[in-house]
C-alpha cells in the first residue's frame, strides 16, 4: 500500500486516487473549488462536472458514501438556493406571494448556485474520501512549510487540523448514539416543523458537550505522555514521497483543466 493510502471509500483496493500524494490532491482539488466558483454558462458547468465525475469513477466510491458525505451539507445548499432565488430583483416575475416575487434572475442565480456548490462539495468530497487525515495534515505542513519563516506556527496548524479531522467523524458517532438512547426513552425526532425538532435536540446538548470534554481530555493525556511540547520538528512515520510518474500525470492533468477552463470562460 502507497503512503498514507487512504482505506475510506474503496471497495477492494486503493483506487489510483487514493495513492497520490497529498499534496497533489490539494492543490488540485482547491483549483478545482476556485474554477468552481467561477463557473458560467453551459460550457464551464459541463467540463466542471465532468471532472468530478472522472474523478469519483477513478476513485471508486461508492454511491452510498458519497451520498453519505454530502447529506449534511444539502441543508447549506438549499437555504443558499432560496436566498438567491427570493433576494435577485433581476427579470420578469415568476411567481409572487404576497410581499414574495420570484423573478427570473433569481431563478438563475438560485440554479447557477446550487451547481456551484454542489460541484465544490463534490471536490472537496473526493479529497475526504480518499486521503487519510495524517496524510491531509502532512501535506497541509509541506505546502504551507515557506510560512514557518513568517513566524507562522505551521506546524500546530497541521496539527490541529488532523485532530479535527479525526474529530470530527468520532463526535458523530457520539451524536448517533445519544440520539438512538434519547428515542428509546421516548424522544421524538421526528415532530412537525423545526421548532418541535429544535426543542427534541436541547436535550443532547449535556450528553455531547460531556463526550467531546471527555476526548478532549484523553486527547491532552496522549500528548503529554507522549512529550509533545508544540515546538520543533515532529517526525513522521511515513514521508511523502512525490513520483514523476503517477502525480506528475495528475499535475499535468489539473493543469490541462486549468487550461480548458479559462479557454471556455473567454
């Protein structure tokens, strides 16, 4: 297995994807979220998405996962949509409501966002899925290295990231258990409207806050047994390793979307 191969995301063996360097797949994948942030038009949405297609085929996700990792975000994109789509004054009106109108620009704003965002989502869920988090961090701290001359606690940062990465998904966990002992004693999670919900989560708050304080706290003792002061280098079971081959064939391609992009946008 290549170097802080990611196991997320695959069926049998790690996907071409999964063994590239870290620091390939970030800088690829933040161009691809900037060019995403750019698309107009047809053109630049169809090359868009085809790249993050190509990429989650040569990734070998599965559906279910995917759709996993972008369940909690489709609530952002929604309310972005409905923003767009009652805030644009642009254009016939649609429809009205009262003091409401619906125009065709917000129409147009509220789909050429929500393909936006979607297409970021998908990128950024591609990146997750298949590299592990220390190999995230590591990556983050060698492209992020030229700070250190600033001043700029790098290192920490890389840290901080891993852990919150690693976080992240263990809280989750958390708040999946406690809502399954809160419903069987009688909770209901599933009550009309959003003020019947929020009233059934205030419940979870305690639980949650004590679990997070509770890792928060082997996590300290972890660190300091293991001598971790937050100054000088750390070392690392694995160096990343960049090979002309693989890595240079995916720079190579990143670049030649780049290039289409841009040609497409003019």
């Amino acid at each position: 297995m290549a170097p802080y191969a990611s196991t997320r995301g695959r069926r049998t063996a790690p996907s071409v994807v999964h063994r590239l360097d870290p620091r390939v797949k970030i800088v690829g994948t933040v161009a691809y979220m900037v060019s995403c942030l750019l698309v107009r038009g047809p053109a630049t949405c169809a090359l868009a998405a085809a790249c993050a297609l190509a990429a989650i085929a040569l990734a070998r996700i599965p559906r279910r996962q995917l759709a996993r990792q972008m369940r909690p975000l489709a609530v952002f994109v929604a309310v972005t949509a409905l923003v767009n789509l009652l805030a644009t004054d642009d254009g016939a009106v649609v429809a009205s409501w009262g003091p409401w109108a619906i125009r065709e620009g917000g129409v147009e704003a509220a789909a050429m966002y929500t393909v936006r965002f979607l297409l970021l989502l998908l990128g950024g869920a591609v990146l997750v899925l298949t590299t592990a988090p220390s190999a995230l961090a590591a990556g983050l701290e060698d492209l992020l290295s030229p700070l250190e001359r600033l001043g700029v606690p790098v290192g920490r940062a890389a840290l901080v990231v891993s852990i919150a990465l690693r976080f992240v998904p263990a809280l989750a966990r958390d708040a999946e258990a406690v809502v399954s002992a809160q419903t069987a004693r009688g909770a209901d999670f599933e009550g009309k409207g959003p003020l019947a919900y929020a009233r059934a989560c205030i419940p979870l708050a305690v639980p949650l806050f004590a679990s997070a304080l509770r890792r928060a706290d082997a996590l300290g003792r972890a660190i300091d047994a293991r001598g971790y002061t937050g100054t000088g280098p750390r070392t690392r079971f694995r160096e990343l390793r960049f090979h002309a081959r693989r890595d240079g064939t995916a720079a190579l391609l990143v670049a030649a979307y780049l290039v289409a992009f841009a040609a497409l946008s003019l």
